[in-house]
C-alpha cells in the first residue's frame, strides 16, 4: 500500500483506538457480598467490588428496605449506614448502623473512577 492511502486515515485509527480504550474505562460491578438476589443470613456488611479504582469522593451508595414480611406495598425505607472505602481501591463497603431485620433490601450505588463518568447501578438480597 503507498502512503497517500495510509495516511489520510491514520487520524481515524487513532481516534477509534482512544474513543474504545476512553469507553472502557468506565467502572463496572465485578461482583458483591451478598450476591444480588441471594437469600440468606442478615449481612453485617455490604461489600461491592469493581473493575476500576474508585473516586471515594464522587462514589457512594445507599441501602434500602424494599420489602418487609406482612407489610405488602410499603415505600422503600433508606437504612442508616456508613459508606466507605476499602484498603482496595475498587472496594465500596456499606456498613449498617443497625443489623437488618427480616426483609428485602436494595442498595443503589454510584461509581465513578478517573474518567469521572458516573455509573450507577443497584443490588438485591433478602434477608431471611
């Protein structure tokens, strides 16, 4: 090929290759302690682990109650509880204030890692 062809498009390359690696930066939710929809023993903490180093300052989550055994259809409930960081950077850890009771629970949480684009995102448990 000459370099007439090459060149003329090699701004294009480049800027295809930033724009995917630029993309993929986002953080993503590699997985979470409990497991979203998993049903067992009332956690003493919430861990959710991610694929970027997280921004303490513009990340964070809350923990609500959903659902609560003979109370069908009552609003979610936002539980008191301590948002924090981990020695891992890619590590949020909610811990309750209180332990859980018996019922559903939601924690909705908001990632954001050098690129400072904000992913959000919830998990599930119940808690038996």
């Amino acid at each position: 090929m000459s370099r007439r062809l090459i060149l003329p498009g090699l701004p294009f390359v480049v800027s295809a290759l930033i724009l995917a690696s630029t993309a993929s930066a986002h953080p993503a939710l590699l997985a979470s302690t409990p497991a979203n929809q998993v049903e067992g023993p009332a956690p003493e903490r919430i861990e959710l682990r991610f694929s970027e180093d997280l921004m303490p300052r513009l990340s964070g989550a809350v923990l609500e109650m959903t659902a609560m055994p003979g109370m069908a259809g009552h609003a979610p409930m936002k539980i008191a509880s301590t948002v924090s960081g981990t020695t891992d950077p890619k590590t949020m850890l909610i811990v309750p204030n209180q332990a859980l009771q018996a019922g559903t629970y939601r924690v909705a949480w908001r990632a954001v890692s050098a690129d400072t684009h904000p992913v959000a995102g919830s998990v599930s448990f119940t808690v038996r």
